[in-house]
C-alpha cells in the first residue's frame, strides 16, 4: 500500500474497530477515549507501541499533545498552524479549536490539504504563528534547507515542533546515501530513511535560526499517569521558536535552548 493512502485506510479501520476496546483502564488525551487497553502497533524492524483504538495516536503522539495543551504556550490565543505529513491523532482536536486556523500539507498524503515540498515552501514568509513537522526531516535528502523553509514561513516569535526519530549513543548524524527501492517498496517513503540523527540535531535545527527548548518532561511523570496515557517516556520534545525580531537571531552554530517562561505556561488556557 502507498503511503499516500495508508494513514487513510488506518483512520477508517481504526473507526470500524474502536469499539471493541471500550472499557476505563487507559485513557488517550488525543481523543479524550478511555479503553480496556490500547492497541499494539507493530511498526518498522518489528517496533512495538501502544496505539490509540480510536485516533490512532501512539505514545510519542500523545507525549506531544500534552506539551502542546500543557506544557507550553503554543495554542494560546488566535492562531494559524502547518500540520506537515498530518496525524489524524492531531489533527482532529487542532480542527476542534476556535482559536486554531488549521492547514495540512504533504508531499502526497491524501489526508493532507495541500501538496508541500518541504525543501521549496510555497507559501510566504512569516505566513504560521506554528508549524508541527513531526517525523519528516529524516527522510529529506536537504534537510537542512527544509529547516531553513520552516523558520522562513513562521512568523517573528512563532513556533515549531520538529519531532525526529533520534539515536542518544550518536554523537554527530550519519548521512546516508538514497537507497534503492525494491519494485514492491515504491511507495513506502516513510520507511526511506536519509540519514540517522545524533545528539547534535538540537544544534542542527539552532543553525537554522531557530531558539530550541529541549524537554524529557514524560520522563518526570508519574508512573502510574504516564501508563495510563499510554505514552512514550523516551519522546524527547524540540520545541523551536524563531526569533521576534531580527535582532535576536541566532549566530550559526549556537544552542540556546531557552525553556519558555513560567508565566507564559501557567497562563495558558486548556482546551478540553
């Protein structure tokens, strides 16, 4: 199956089956659902995680849900969001939200609104106050460029997070050259990896011009919270912010990571 249909054909089984986990053991904070269990999604190399019966979040999802609605101030007040390469598990409580103007875009999902070329945007600059780019960048030969087009179209003090699968025992990210797709495999591009991030991708994306909050909140969770949402204590969250005037860009190379004011998280108002 291509990956242009796959999340759609997930999203539609997962709404025919859904009802066969009710029950009030685990809880998803996506979908507000609470189920017997979650299902096991078995993914890529036989990984195993916890998947929502319903919307289809897996615990990384549900870890970035509750930065967004908790942890930070990202959907505080009227705001314009670019889901790339979209979630379901996501995208369907942004598009609850009055204050949220949502748009979806990808290079061939059809549950994207528009077609994107991440590396040549085509959108204006300092169009988004957010972007969320969850998984993307590694299978991007210029990710860099990319990088630069997401600080590009986010407007002065805009955010965005950039989730990316990375290996903590990698000093520096090992490129990899494209590899060759089998007939049968054409259409399996989320499974084309370009390179393998290391720990440097914090700096990676501060190179870019970006602010970069690094958090391992779900560490600190509780046990018992953290099991009952399903999520996945090992999410790291890079939470990028560009800069509010040109004045306080960052020098390449820097690695700030400035973490958000106090005061700009506990005045945020929760959506339900």
């Amino acid at each position: 199956m291509s990956h242009a249909h796959r999340g759609q054909v997930r999203a539609l089984y997962n709404r025919v089956t859904w009802r066969l986990y009710r029950g009030s053991n685990v809880r998803c904070n996506c979908c507000g659902t609470r189920f017997r269990r979650f299902r096991t999604y078995i993914g890529v190399g036989g990984h195993r995680a916890l998947m929502c019966p319903r919307c289809g979040s897996l615990g990384r999802h549900r870890v970035d849900w509750l930065y967004l609605t908790e942890r930070s101030d990202a959907l505080l007040g009227p705001v314009s969001i670019l889901h790339i390469a979209p979630e379901v598990c996501l995208e369907s409580p942004l598009r609850t939200l009055p204050n949220v103007d949502y748009l979806s875009a990808d290079y061939d999902s059809t549950l994207a609104m528009e077609r994107l070329d991440l590396r040549n945007a085509h959108y204006a600059d300092q169009t988004f106050d957010g972007v969320i780019c969850n998984h993307v960048l590694q299978h991007i030969d210029d990710d860099r460029r990319a990088m630069t087009e997401l600080r590009r179209i986010l407007k002065p003090g805009g955010w965005a997070l950039v989730q990316s699968a990375i290996d903590p025992s990698l000093e520096r990210t090992v490129e990899r050259p494209e590899p060759a797709l089998a007939e049968d495999d054409s259409g399996r591009y989320e499974e084309v990896f370009m390179r393998l991030y290391g720990r440097d991708y914090r700096s990676r994306l501060a190179q870019a011009g970006f602010e970069v909050t690094v958090s391992e909140f779900a560490k600190e969770m509780a046990p018992a919270l953290a099991g009952e949402l399903g999520l996945d204590t090992e999410e790291t969250i890079f939470f990028c912010r560009r800069p509010g005037s040109e004045d306080g860009e960052i020098a390449s190379g820097a690695d700030p990571g400035q973490p958000l004011s106090e005061q700009a998280i506990s005045g945020h108002d929760q959506p339900k």
